[in-house]
C-alpha cells in the first residue's frame, strides 16, 4: 500500500527495460558500490532528463548502461510501481524490450545476470521492482514471441 502523506513531494519518474532474449530469459543488473541499493538486482534503466520523453530516456539509458542500441519502436509498455521517497514520489515504468543492437555490457553496473521470468525474484532487488516483477511475468505469459533479430539477446 502506499502512503500518500506527504503530498508536497514531487513526481519522481524513472524508466526501466526488461530486455528478453531469444530464449525469454530476462536481463537484470547490480547496482554498483557507492550508489544507493548498491549491491541489489535490477531492470536497466534510469532518470528523465528535464524535457525528455520516458521512451527517449529508456533508449538514451540503455545505450549509457548497457552499451546496446534500441529503437522506440521495439519498446513494449508492460506497467508501473510507485513508491513513496524521502522527499519525492518514484513512478517507475517497465517496458519490454525483445529487439535491439549490440551485446549488453555493464558499463555502470556491478554485474549483469540472463534469468528465467520465474527466477527474477529470487534475487534481491529495490522495493518498488516488486510490483513489476509480477507485471512482467503476467505480461510474458501473455505475449510469447519469438526473437529473429540476430543480435539481440547475445551475451
């Protein structure tokens, strides 16, 4: 359930990607020593830039994280959380992403990790992926599909 007391807090949006390659594996990242959460699990992604659309962040993110090259029309919108922060109210959406060029790398991550959808949670991840890990299971459940693109999912 989430608070709402503080209302004065401002909106606080974050995107992030659930990559799955050909074999409907799910890529997650480890937040790197000296950020917050540092050593926990997550879905690539990050910050809107002042003026930037989710979709534009998502592919400017992925390309600063990850090293790999997505097009806005790859993005499929799966759900959002929302949490309550000290100061701010995070709203963070999820896309699914099946497409893309490149081999993902860590470049601002502790590690990188292919999981089953099943297995996503036994990771320890932030709060506010909790949600979203329900949603992206619901969601691949729902639209199976199969990825010709060769290099997309290659790690």
């Amino acid at each position: 359930m989430v608070d709402i007391a503080d209302r004065s807090a401002s909106l606080f949006p974050v995107v992030a990607a659930a990559l799955v390659d050909g074999e409907g594996r799910v890529l997650l990242q480890q937040r790197p020593v000296g950020k917050a959460l540092a050593g926990l699990w997550e879905f690539p992604g990050g910050k809107l830039e002042p003026g930037e659309s989710p979709e534009d962040a998502l592919v400017r993110e992925l390309r600063e994280e990850l090293g790999i090259m997505v097009t806005a029309d790859a993005l499929e919108p799966v759900g959002f959380a929302t949490e309550v922060l000290p100061g701010r109210h995070l709203l963070l959406l999820l896309w699914v992403i099946r497409s893309w060029q490149g081999t993902p790398v860590a470049l601002e991550a502790d590690g990188l990790i292919w999981c089953e959808p099943a297995a996503i949670g036994a990771w320890p991840m932030p709060p506010a992926d909790g949600p979203l890990v329900r949603q992206l299971r619901t969601y691949l459940a729902d639209n199976k599909m199969s990825v010709t693109d060769a290099d997309s999912g290659t790690v």
